[in-house]
C-alpha cells in the first residue's frame, strides 16, 4: 500500500520536475486517537518516503534513522533506546485564532495550579498519552513564563521518535482545545529561557553489554 503526493509542495523536499512522491504506511505505527466524536473515529499511521522511483527519499529523518540503526546492527551493537524530555511553551490566541506571543501564565517551575493556569491543560494531555500506550514519568511548570514539560518512558528509538512526532500532535491538538497554541520553538520569545529536549540514551551490543559502561575505568 502506498499514496502518492506532491513533494515539490513541501519546502526542502524536491523540485518540481521530481515531484510525485510516496509515502509507504508502516503499519506497526496504526494507532487510534481518543478524540474522535460522533461523526467517527480518528486514527493515523506514520509513513516512509520514497521516490517516484521506488528508492528511500534521502531527506526523510525516519529512513535516515532506519539505515543508521542498519549500520549500528552491522557494527554489532543491537539496541539503541532514547528517552526524551521535550519542553514547550503555550501561547495565548487572538479573536481570529492566531497565535500570540503572550504566554499563557506567570508561573516558574515546578510552580502549581493557580499560579501555573496550564494545569488542566497538561492533565488532558497526560490523559489522551496514556489511553494512547503512553508511559509518562512526569508532567511540570518549567523554568520560564509559559514553559512546560512532560516526559515519558524510553522505547527503542524508533519508535521513541514516532512518539515524539505523536506527542507533539497531541500536546498541539489539546493545547487547542484549551484555546492555547503550543509550540516547540527552541526560542520564540526573547529575554526567557528558551525550550529543548533533552535525550537520555543507552546502547547495547549483541552480548548485551552497555556500550556506555566501563568497567575499568572509575568514572564508569
């Protein structure tokens, strides 16, 4: 199975003489969204890019992951796991729907409801995660005004950066229900901390051995 779309439509993808482009569903990636109402339910699958020629479009990050985890495997290394902690801020919106650069609260981190306004907000999104298969560890006010943070558990890292693309989506889509924008921007406002995403990692070799892990040397 697969669909044809038109790459040259999307920006940094492909010319407009190479435009017919496929994307092929991986369908391990099926999932059901638990927001769908009376006119039906909502689901998606994740897809690989390919060319009109039947090769892995070199611009896709999932395929560029795939052929690195082949190399990995080839080096003798058999599992890569990725745990990430991504941040985020939430915006206000105009009368049109726009987003604003006002945030949504004062509040500093770890701060709680009523100082942080977002609380109901997070609580959703750490509801639909978890009816989604979502393991998630922690749910908080961050540093700066309108900053946010939720992490969940490390998987293999495939399917760690589709949940990340998943997460988004979600943490958008609640945001706003809430009337609030959400954004991953490492920096949309100036003079406020901005937001990352940090990554904790672990690689094992086919004996199981961390790769990460000295035990000779002190320091580990």
């Amino acid at each position: 199975n697969k669909a044809m779309f038109d790459g040259s439509s999307i920006e940094g993808f492909v010319r407009i003489n190479e435009s017919d482009m496929y994307l092929y569903p991986d369908l391990d990636t099926w999932i059901v969204f638990p927001w769908g109402d009376e006119n039906g339910a909502v689901a998606g699958l994740i897809c690989d890019i390919y060319t009109a020629e039947g090769e892995p479009f070199a611009g896709d990050p999932r395929g560029n992951l795939k052929r690195n985890m082949k190399r990995m495997q080839e080096m003798g290394y058999k599992s890569f796991n990725l745990g990430p902690e991504p941040e985020f801020f939430l915006f206000k919106m105009d009368e049109n729907g726009n987003p604003t650069l006002d945030v949504n609260d004062k509040g500093g981190y770890f701060d709680l409801a009523p100082t942080d306004l977002a609380d109901n907000t997070r609580r959703e999104i750490v509801n639909v995660l978890t009816q989604m298969g979502f393991e998630v560890e922690a749910s908080h006010h961050e540093v700066a005004v309108g900053q946010h943070e939720i992490d969940f558990k490390y998987d293999d890292v495939l399917k760690a950066c589709d949940n990340i693309q998943l997460f988004k989506l979600v943490v958008k889509t609640i945001a706003r229900k809430h009337g609030l924008y959400a954004t991953f921007m490492a920096k949309p406002k100036f003079g406020i901390n901005g937001s990352g995403m940090h990554c904790n990692m672990s690689l094992f070799d086919n004996e199981g051995n961390n790769a990460f892990f000295d035990p000779e040397d002190p320091r580990g």
